[in-house]
C-alpha cells in the first residue's frame, strides 16, 4: 500500500467519522452521558456532539398545506402585487398567534392570479387555523383610556394593551386608503392616510378629544402603531410621521391597506396530514430504507464476495454522507424524498457492479491483480457516467415541476445520485486498493 | 456459458409486441383513471379505534348531505378512505362530525386531500410540459449517446430501436396501471408519473451499455458476422444488467411492501418499469437492431 493510498484511506475514515457524530449525535451524547457519571475526571472534559434534527415535511410531522386564490378584483392592477404582501403579513400574525412553529406563507402567481400558500406544520386544530386564516383582517382605531393618574406611571409594558386603550367606532371600512410617503422637507418616511366622508368626520370627533393622546391602530386585535395626536385633523386627511425607516413605514402603510382594502380569499385546495400518520408513515420508511439498504449488502457480498464487501463499506459511507446533507442543507423531508434517497441507494451500488464485473473481465483475460483492479475502474467510468447522467437530467427537469411531491424526490435522487459516484467510485477504490500487494490479494476466491 | 439471443430473438418480439399491443388496447378501452392531482376532487382517509362501520353506513352517511359521488374503500379493519368531489372546509367538518357519530375516530390519524379543478388543470399542463421535456432531453441523449455506433447500420437505426423499447418500458406499465385502475381502483397520480419519468432516464441506459459493448466488439473482431457479436456483446453484459436492476429492485420491493400507502403505487410503477426495461434492454433493442441489419441484407442481395 503506497502512503497515497493511506492518507486516502484515513481522510474518508475521519471525514465518515465526523460526519456520523452529527447523523447520530443523540445517541452519542447519550453514550457520553454514561461516561461523564463514571466519576473518572479526564472522562467528565468530553464535551457533547452538537445535535441537529433533520428537517421533517408537513406529511411526516403532520400539518396542513393551505392554498387560497385571492380576489383582487377591487385593487388597481399595480397595487396588486404590494396588496397580497399585506395580506401575507396579516395572516402571518394571525398564524402566530396560533403558536404555529415557523409557519410558511408564500405569495404565488400564476398568470394573472394571486394565490397564497401556507404551510402549518404540527397543527392539531387544523379547521380553526383555517377559519382564522379566512377571516378579512379587522382594522380599528382605539383610543387611550382615561385612566387615573396614579396608575399611570409608564409603566406601559406591564399593563396589557386591553387595558391602555379602548375601542373607536372608526374601523377598516371608513378607511380608504394608506400609503408611504417622504416627507420632502425632512426627508423622513411618512404614512398618509386618507379616509372616507363618513370616516373623516368620525376621525375629526375622535383627534378633537385625544390630542396629545396617543390613538392606536389595530388589526386583528394586534398593534400595528399607536402615534400620538398633534391636533384636531379635519379634512380626512392625516399623516403618520415619527422615527421609522422606509421599510418600517412601508410595512405599516401595507398593513393598514389590507384593513382599509380587505383582499378575499377563497381556499382552493388543501392538504392535511394526521400527526399519528405522517409519524407512522415516516417509519415505515425509513424501515423500507434499512431493510433495503441491508438487503442490498447481502447480495453484493453474496455475488461479489470481498470486493462486495468493501462496496458496503462505501454504501455506509453513502449513507453517512446523505443524512448529514439532509441536516446541514437543511433539506425538508418528505415520504417522496426519503422515495428518492431510498431508490438511490439501489443505484448507487450499481456503480460498484460496473466496475466489479469489469475487474472480473479483465482477470480473466489474465491481468495481473493491480492491473485488473484500475482497469476495472478506468473502464466502466463512461457507462457509469452516463448513467448517472441521464438520471440526473431527468430529475432536473422534474424538479422545475411546482408540485411538492415531485420536487422533493428529484431534489433527493440526485442528491443521491452526485454523492454516489463519490461514494462508489473514490470510496470503493481506496478501500481496493488498500489490499494490493497484501496476502489477501491471492486468495482467489475472496475476488470473485 | 453463452445464451443466443439471436437465434431465439423472435419469441421476446411476440411476446412483447403482444403485451404492448394488449397494453394499448387496455388503455384505449379502460382508460386511465386520473388521480385527484389532475381532475380536482377529495380523499380523505381515517382511522377508526375499532372497527370500520360497514361501507353502506359510511356512504348513506355522506349521501345524506348530498354529496356524490362517493367511492368508500376499506383500507383495513380501522382504516378507511374515502373519494369526494371538490369539497370546502365547512363541508369537511361536517362529514368528519358525521363520521365521527358512526364510530370513534382516532384523533391525528386523519389525512385530508381536496383539490379544486383549477389547480389539477393546471397540473395537468405543467406535467404534461415536464414529460415533453423529459422525452425531448432522452432523445438528444440518445442521438448523442447512439452516434457513436454507426456500423453495419446507421446510428440512427440503433436510435430508434432504443427509441422503441422505452415505448415498450412505458406502455406496459401504463397498461397495468389502466387495468389496476378499473378492477383496483389504482390511480395514475403524480407520484405514478413520476415514477415513469424516473423509469425513462434509468432504463435508456441498459440498452446504452449494450450498444456501446457492440461498438468495442465490432473493432476488436473485425470481419466476425454482425449477429455472433451481438450476441457476445449480450452476454458480456447480461450480468451487468441483471445485477444492477437486481439491486434497485430490492429497494424498491422493500419500499412497496413496507414503506408508507403513498409510496406504494410510486414504487409499484417503478418496479414495473424497471423490471421491463431490464428486459427489453436484453431482449428487444439489441435484437431488434440485428433484424433490420438482415432484413436489409436480404433486400440488398435481391437487387
């Protein structure tokens, strides 16, 4: 074994090695757990693997894929794009407050629709998620409670913000429009707020009694901004200035649209996975995939004896290498993903036969062992090639496909398929080589 | 121990061109029965703690509140699926309270699909986009690929026996699958497409390192005639593309009988594919492109 082959042989050994403390980083902290209550002291400086979960898809942990089309029939064409925004914000909140963990909500066009898709993951209560999701955002105007004096001590943050303000007659509907302005003396951002004849005289009633007063604004029972008033505002017209930056102010002026010009939405199809069932289906796969996996190394030892073994260590390798991806990417996991991680195991051992067979080819034509060995791998390079590469050209293309299905298979299957060629090809030869020139390299039948 | 493909090559063609042409008919006659993801509509699926009531139950349950039409299948004892137009939420409640009067559900076991026509239309379009882009990236794969055989015929005669027995590797299954969908129930779903699509890029490349093994052949022995070095190219390869297909089968065996119900019509159709495709790689292509080489000799010692 030259020393090339060596230092091959130890980098991949520590590269796997590193990579399984992270695949199975719970299980050894546990094993360090027990070390560090054997009292001996060098054993209590070991420090824990840091642990990091795989990233899991709505049908594996349960949840719920919510597509709504937005009606946008009473928005000018060039505020469309900016009224699904607030309509994603509002939502968001609202989605919030639900507890959701790290909720998706995406704006989508297709042609000249506008959908929203949100993703709730680990929902229990999936039909009150959706009634409060469909509601029209609520936008009001709440005043500063007289409150005696004694209590009023700052101390804001501990009251609730029920008890700091009440309610206005003036609402979303007398509100007609909100927009971001720059103030061209000052050059700060300023929210412009128009409302309707009704509104206006509403609003002049309620400015007139709280000036200096702070007049808080709300949508869905959330704070959106709560300035203070100047003066009596006459006119309908107002403005909404203070220390916030353009996009401060923006998000204001987009969340007070989506109140003054509700967006309705209508769902229009929805995916909803049990808890109990995305967590049954994921080990059920993941069954599939050990059984699979084993199965696997069972027949290339059966049919090609040590070479065949070696080939499993490579596959171990794969495997190693593909869960670590899947948690440092982060790749969301899907039953279609683990579809397409599972498949490759099946096809990355394929490699391994095309270049096995092509070893055995060329012993027995009568090349000595080392010479069979590279041959074997110089040789099949091209099939394996190419076909590696038609796989992969299909799963790019279906990756372009919007279905989530799809997409998470194409995405893992040529993941699989990148991976296994280094696996196969780098991995497997190191490992051959290792043993030329050993005593094993004679035992014939070890090579078949 | 040699096996001669060529010498037998005539029985896979009956036997293939009558499956093919069986698979045709079953398709033109059954149809394919199109999954919600295409044609808009519901699937929801339940567990029950106990027993299933009986299917009459469930369907006079649903069609009590109007809806149909309605399919009811029993999955297991406790489990049971059921198939509903385009339903909304306020709906879906009500049938689940309904159902839940009948017998008790178990809670977190639900699983709920509704489509509307809208999006499965559209899907339809864009995977109908993704499977002409697959067969387009195939085929200039295979013009590539192919061209570097170009003797005793032309390359594109080995094109399009290829071309040929991927047809043969996806009507089959496409057929089965039109048979399933009659008497099982089996949906062609996105997932089943998706399979295909994989089927196609993976099955190309048996009959590619069959027809890359003739072309080395044909330098090596110059002057051998065409049949005797197809038949040897079949053979030096034939371990090759049982032991690899072998390997991506057991996989996909094991995600049939234990990976989860979604994977199960995904892995069925690849199994399918695959396992044809194997077989028409050895069988057909090859063969194939012998037969036209003989056919045209003899067209060509007639003049």
């Amino acid at each position: 074994m030259d020393s090339k082959t060596k230092n091959k042989f130890i980098a991949i050994a520590l590269f796997a090695a590193v990579l399984s403390c992270l695949v199975f980083a719970q299980t050894i902290n546990k094993g360090i757990n027990v070390l560090k209550t054997k009292e001996v002291p060098l054993l209590e400086k070991i420090p824990f693997v840091p642990v990091k979960e795989f990233k899991l898809g709505l049908d594996l942990k349960g949840g719920s894929h919510l597509i709504y089309e937005a009606d946008l029939s009473a928005i000018a064409e060039r505020e469309k794009r900016e009224a699904m925004e607030g309509l994603r914000d509002v939502i968001e909140k609202r989605v919030n407050m639900l507890g959701v963990a790290e909720p998706q909500i995406v704006v989508q066009q297709v042609d000249d629709k506008y959908r929203l898709v949100v993703d709730l993951a680990g929902v229990m209560d999936v039909h009150q998620a959706i009634e409060m999701i469909g509601k029209t955002p609520y936008l009001e105007f709440r005043q500063e409670k007289s409150l005696p004096t004694s209590t009023q001590n700052n101390n804001d943050e501990e009251m609730s913000l029920q008890d700091i303000f009440e309610g206005t007659p003036l609402t979303g509907r007398f509100l007609k429009n909100a927009d971001l302005e720059i103030n061209q003396q000052t050059l700060q951002p300023e929210i412009l707020l128009e409302f309707n004849k009704e509104g206006a005289e509403l609003f002049e009633k309620i400015t007139s009694q709280n000036v200096g007063k702070r007049l808080a604004i709300f949508i869905d029972n959330a704070l959106i901004s709560a300035p203070v008033v100047q003066e009596k505002i006459a006119g309908g017209k107002a403005r909404i200035t203070g220390k916030f930056t353009v996009s401060e102010a923006r998000e204001i002026a987009r969340n007070l649209k989506a109140g003054a010009l509700p967006v309705p939405i209508t769902l229009i199809s929805q995916t909803t996975v049990g808890p109990v069932l995305g967590k049954a289906s994921l080990s059920q796969s993941l069954r599939a995939g050990l059984f699979g996996f084993l199965c696997v190394c069972l027949f290339m030892i059966v049919v090609y004896r040590f070479s065949g073994f070696l080939a499993c260590l490579a596959l171990a390798v794969y495997t190693v290498i593909m869960l670590s991806l899947f948690k440092l990417i982060p790749v969301t996991l899907t039953l279609a993903g683990i579809g397409g991680a599972i498949l490759s195991v099946g096809m990355a051992v394929d490699a391994n036969v095309l270049i096995f067979e092509r070893q055995k080819e060329e012993r027995k034509k009568g090349e000595v062992f080392e010479r069979a060995l590279e041959n074997g791998f110089k040789r099949s390079w091209p099939s394996i090639r190419d076909s590696n590469l038609t796989t992969l050209l299909i799963a790019l293309i279906m990756f372009s496909f919007g279905s989530s299905f799809v997409k998470g298979f194409a995405f893992t299957l040529s993941l699989g398929v990148v991976v296994s060629m280094f696996s196969a090809i780098i991995v497997t030869r190191t490992l051959m080589r290792m043993f030329l020139g050993t005593k094993l390299e004679k035992i014939k039948w070890l090579w078949r | 121990m040699q096996f001669d493909f060529i010498k037998y090559r005539r029985i896979p063609y009956i036997f293939s061109a009558g499956l093919v042409g069986a698979c045709l008919v079953l398709i033109a006659v059954l149809g394919l029965k199109w999954s919600i993801d295409f044609t808009g509509g519901s699937v929801l699926s339940l567990e029950y703690e106990s027993q299933v009531p009986s299917t009459q139950e469930i369907q006079r349950v649903i069609s009590d509140m109007g809806l149909s039409p309605v399919i009811v299948q029993k999955e297991t004892d406790k489990k049971v699926i059921l198939k509903l137009p385009y339903i909304n939420e306020q709906t879906h409640q009500q049938i689940l309270s309904r159902l839940q009067e009948t017998a008790k559900i178990q809670t977190g076991s639900e699983q709920f699909e509704t489509i509307g026509p809208v999006i499965g239309k559209e899907l339809k379009s864009k995977i109908k986009v993704v499977v002409v882009l697959s067969l387009l990236a195939i085929l200039v794969y295979i013009i590539i690929a192919f061209g570097r055989v170009s003797f005793p015929v032309k390359s594109s005669i080995y094109g399009l026996m290829g071309t040929i027995a991927l047809f043969h590797d996806v009507t089959i299954p496409l057929g089965i699958w039109a048979l399933l969908g009659k008497y099982a129930g089996y949906e062609v779903s996105i997932p089943v497409i998706t399979a295909l699509l994989t089927v196609f890029g993976y099955s190309i490349n048996d009959t590619v390192v069959v027809f890359d093994r003739i072309r080395e052949n044909l330098i090596k022995n110059r002057g051998e005639d065409f049949g005797v070095i197809v038949n040897k190219s079949l053979n030096d390869t034939l371990v090759r593309s049982v032991n690899t297909s072998l390997t991506v089968l057991i996989v996909l065996l094991f995600l049939f009988f234990l990976g989860g119900s979604t994977l199960k019509p995904f892995s069925l159709t690849l199994i399918i594919g695959i396992g044809f495709g194997t077989y028409s790689s050895i069988f057909l292509a090859s063969p194939l492109v012998y037969s036209f080489y003989k056919i045209k000799n003899r067209k060509n010692n007639k003049k």
